[in-house]
C-alpha cells in the first residue's frame, strides 16, 4: 500500500501517522505490523464485558490498558475517547455518562479497528 493511502485510512480513523511512525523510529514495517496486532487486542471487549457486569474496578482496569495500547499507537481519537471514560469511572460518575462515554469509546474503536483490516489486507 503506498504511504499516501495508508495515511489517508489512518486520518480516517483518527491515528496520527507521523507520530506513530515516529514512535516506532521509522519503521513503517513494524508500525504496521503493531496495527494489525491491535485486531487481537482484547482490552475493549473486556471492558465491555465489565460494563456489563457492573464491574467498575475492571472496566477502570481494561479501559486503562485501551487507553495504554492506543497511546502508544498514536490512535489519538480512541486514546481521548478512552481517556475520558477512564476519568468518568475513577470519578465515580453517574452511569448513563459513563455509557455514553463508553459508546464513543465503541465507535472510535470500530474506526480504528476497520484502518487495521484495512492495512491487513494490503
């Protein structure tokens, strides 16, 4: 895929390819590789799933890893998202914010998740 196209997806998607490529010095290869590896990151489902449960401690626990994970990444719109759900849970908020919070959370995830299949399939 040439570089235009890839950044064009991962604009998209609201990843900052400069920085990424620049956190991985360069290596567009490796940064690409780590992109696709984040399809088969389970942080968001278990954070989901805590959701569900009612499991404050350890939707605060996976939605801090999310958060860790597309930082690192430059996914910086999934990195907001659940930047500002981890302030809600820690906060105590009530949980309709902290539903909504987590459905901006969903949203920037499946764009994100959709540039990955993107550059997975080439």
């Amino acid at each position: 895929m040439e570089e235009a196209r890839l950044k064009e997806i991962l604009d998209e998607a609201g990843i900052n390819y400069a920085k990424g490529l620049d956190r991985f010095m360069g290596n567009r290869a490796l940064y690409e590789k780590f992109l696709v590896k984040f399809l088969y990151d389970g942080s968001h489902e278990e954070f989901n799933m805590a959701l569900s449960s009612g499991d404050m401690a350890m939707a605060e626990k996976a939605i801090h890893t999310l958060k860790g994970t597309a930082g690192n990444l430059s996914m910086e719109t999934l990195y907001q998202d659940a930047d500002a759900a981890v302030k809600a849970i820690r906060a105590k908020a009530n949980t309709p914010e902290i539903m909504e919070l987590a459905k901006k959370v969903d949203d920037s995830y499946e764009r994100v998740c959709a540039a990955a299949k993107k550059i997975q399939e080439g």
